[in-house]
C-alpha cells in the first residue's frame, strides 16, 4: 500500500496511563504524525515529527476501555490515515496505608487538642506535624493506637492565630498517608474586673434603643436613651448628687428602635443626633441642640447627605467650637464630616478603612481624635488624627472579641473603650468588656467589668472619672439602663 496509518507495535499499561509503540510502513512517507492526546476528546490533537514511535497518554481513568488513536498526515494530495489501539487501563492499587478518620481539633487560648476516631492497622506510628505564623514544625511522633490524643501540642501555640495540624500515618515499609484539620486558637479570656468599678446603678426602662452620653466639665454627666413610650429622655448628673430628668420636647418616635449620640461643644451646651430606620433604604437622622437653657430640633439630612447607616461623635471636643462626626460608608470605610464655628459644614470625607459597624470617637487631647470599630471579623479597629499636622494614622487592628459597636472616652490620662463580647447566654448578649492605654504604655488587655448588656454601650468622663451605659434585660420583655463608673 502507498500510504496507511502507523502500525502498533508493543504497549505499556498503568491504572492511569498508557505508552505505545508504533512503526510506519508504506511506499509514501507521511510528512508528520497527529497524536490525539485526549481520548474521550477529538479535539485535543498534537501534530508529531514522523520520528515519533511512542507516545504516554497520562491522565486516564482506571480500569476502562478506550481507544487510542494515532493518524499519518500526508502531502501532495493532502491525506490522513488513522490506526486506532484498544487498550484497557489497570485497577487503582489500593494504598500502603490509610489516613486515620475523623480528625478534628479543639482549641483553647494556650492549648490545642487533636482526636481521631480510627487509625489503619498497617500504621505503626503517628507524626503530628503544624503550620502557622511560625513556619511548619514536626511536633511529635507517637505509638499508633486507637483513642490516643495529642493535647497542648509543643505549648507553643499563640491566641487568635489560625494554626493546619496533619496527622501522618507511617507503616513500617515507610508508607504514609496525611490527614489534616485546620483551627483558630482563641483571644484570652478576659481579666477579672478591677475592684475600682462601681455600680452597676440603675436610671430607667429603655426601648431596643442604643444610649449615648456626653460630659460637658467636670462633675457633669448627660445620657440619653428612648423611653418605652418612644419619648427621649435625658438624665443628667451633677457632682456625683442626684439624677435630673427631663422628656425632650419632641415628636414621639413610631418606630421601636433608635440610635443616639451625644458630644457638647462646651459649659451649657450639648448635641444630640439620634437616627432611626426610614423609609427605603435609607434611615431618618435629626439633629438636636441645647444652648441657652432650651432644646432645638432640625432635620440632618443636608448635615450628612450620604445618609450613611450611623453616626458617631467624640464624646469631647478637640478644639472649642467645633464637633466631629464620623460615620460607616459603604464597603467599611469612615466617614468624617465636621462643623466649625464660624465656618460652617466641611465636605464629607472618605477615610478608607475595614470597619464593620458603627464607630466610637473621643478627643484625647486638645489636638487629637481617636476613632473604634469593629471589624468583619470581630476585632477592634483603631485609628487617630492628628490635629496640628493634619494626619491620619493608618488603621491598626488592636484585636479582641468584639460583638457590638464600641464606645469610647477618655480624660486627662487615659483614653478608654468598651464594648460587648461574645460570651454571654443568648446570641445577643455577653459580657462589658474595658480597655485602656495611657500615652506611655501600651493597650491593656480585655478586662471584664462585671455586668452583661444587650447591643452597644454608651460612655463619658471628666478628668480621673470614665463612667459607661448600657442596657441589660434582667426581665425577658423589658430592658433597662444601667451605670457604672470607675472611682
């Protein structure tokens, strides 16, 4: 014959691949080959130089039938002449050894805990092996038996770092086979609280509504919350006496829930913002002002046009005349808008950022502002301005157990936040946690001050004195506010 396709000599079978062997035979020589590679796919073709004579298909499934196929490419008339190969592929060997079953891990802060369910007999050791922060460790190896467990690995383990354990099963030929699990060890768990805390004291019902507080000097406090009858309250403290209190001359809410946050720009003067859930997308914010011994209202919306989801103020002012708000912008970033006496509104700024909630603002000092939140994945979030050079920080991650919007304070030393953990009896309360740092030292750890609260706390100081609000549901249908302060 003048021209045909390759003959098939000789093949190799694996339980995924295949090699063949061909000569070419004819009076005409092919200019080239056209291997397909792919046989349950045409069209995955590779042409050849006619001094091919094998090929390895890789890749094949185990023990089935298939047809491989090799064609001469002719010239001169252009001709194509295939030969096909039925081959039938070997079953998948069955492994040396079997990983064990049911691997699983259970972390403390400082401890880690792997079990298993099985182990393959043919096994005659474990090696525990880690990876983390700290590079891959070989931890341990030990006698392969059923319902052993490896607990505090090396002792080594860091809170809230993300840590892939691989139990390695080892036959004595020297087979192995690998089972793995990854696990998060945990933020520590909170300091007891001081002795220094007082309270708590109680000041009222509240509706699902967030509090907020101010001081505007020494000896002053001023909190503010929505009253079962969707009235606003405000309480107020002067020099450690007696609670004032006052319903602000406004429209009842109609709505449930509402969110409150105060400043005060000075002696005699306090400013309120409070927002609630509007119509579409949006929510309704208003804007309320005590000056001269009598209270204003007006619209926010030309304020804030963004109307963003939240609205946070310092709880006291950088400079005299002057309040800041921030707010949560769409894909986590901060917002800052602030007015000025005498100048009006800035434009609304775009901070960047991660956050995940609504933040927490306070003035520490006359020429800085420090700004909290939470953030996606529940740690704090922490960031400052510097009034003088016109500077923000970049956002530092302080970490933590973070399950609310934080609040903030500070006085003549120390600048505070609170927040809810996640540690409480029902998904939406937990326990009032504190933190601290003072210009020479760094943050304090998580400290528990004693008390459970549902949703955001609200906090104020004057110098020496951080006072913090929330509110807590003793009774399931009822919540109320609560005070404590550190004496």
């Amino acid at each position: 014959m003048a021209r045909q396709g390759p003959t098939f000599l000789t093949s190799a079978i694996g339980d995924t691949w295949v090699e063949a062997q061909w000569s070419l035979a004819g009076i005409d020589t092919p200019r080239a080959l056209r291997v397909f590679t792919n046989p349950f796919d045409p069209s995955q073709q590779q042409e050849a130089d006619v001094s091919t004579q094998a090929w390895r298909w890789t890749g094949l499934p185990p023990q089935t039938v298939m047809n491989l196929r090799v064609d001469c490419l002719y010239a001169d008339p252009p001709e194509e002449k295939p030969s096909f190969l039925q081959v039938w592929t070997l079953s998948a060997p069955s492994p040396a050894v079997s990983p064990v079953t049911g691997l699983r891990a259970r972390a403390t802060w400082n401890d880690v805990t792997l079990e298993w369910d099985s182990i393959d007999p043919r096994a005659n050791v474990l090696q525990v092996q880690r990876d983390g922060p700290d590079g891959h460790k070989a931890l341990i190896n030990i006698v392969a038996q059923p319902g052993i467990s490896l607990s505090n690995d090396d002792g080594s383990v860091q809170p809230m770092v993300r840590y892939r354990y691989t139990v390695r099963s080892i036959t004595p030929s020297g087979d192995t086979a690998d089972a793995g699990v990854s696990v998060e060890v945990p933020a520590p768990p909170a300091a007891p609280a001081p002795a220094l805390w007082r309270g708590p004291e109680f000041l009222g019902s509240t509706l699902d509504a967030h509090p907020a507080a101010t001081s505007w000097g020494p000896g002053r406090l001023d909190v503010f919350w929505l009253e079962p009858n969707r009235q606003v309250v405000h309480k107020w403290q002067e020099g450690g006496g007696a609670w004032g209190s006052e319903t602000l001359p406004f429209q009842p809410y109609s709505q449930q829930f509402a969110w409150f946050t105060a400043a005060s720009m000075g002696q005699g003067h306090l400013d309120l913002v409070y927002g609630f859930p509007g119509p579409g997308p949006f929510d309704v914010f208003r804007h309320a002002w005590y000056s001269g011994g009598q209270w204003s209202e007006e619209s926010f919306d030309e304020a804030m046009p963004t109307m963003p989801a939240s609205i946070a103020m310092p709880a006291s002012i950088a400079s005299p005349g002057r309040v800041d708000y921030f707010c949560w912008l769409e894909e986590g970033h901060l917002g800052w808008k602030y007015w000025q006496q005498g100048h009006g509104w800035s434009d609304l700024a775009d901070l960047g950022g991660t956050m995940a909630g609504r933040p927490a603002a306070a003035a520490w000092g006359p020429y800085r502002l420090d700004v909290f939140a939470r953030s996606a994945q529940g740690t704090l979030l922490h960031r400052w301005f510097d009034l003088l050079h016109g500077q923000w920080s970049q956002e530092e991650d302080l970490g933590g157990s973070v399950a609310s919007d934080p609040a903030a304070t500070c006085d003549l030393e120390y600048l505070y936040v609170f927040y809810r953990n996640a540690q409480g009896t029902s998904a939406n309360r937990g326990r009032l946690i504190e933190r601290h740092r003072k210009s020479t030292i760094p943050w304090s750890g998580e400290i528990d001050i004693g008390a459970d609260l549902v949703g955001p706390p609200a906090a104020a100081s004057w110098p020496g004195t951080p006072h913090v609000f929330y509110f807590d549901m003793p009774v399931a249908t009822q919540p109320y506010v609560w005070h404590r302060w550190l004496a």
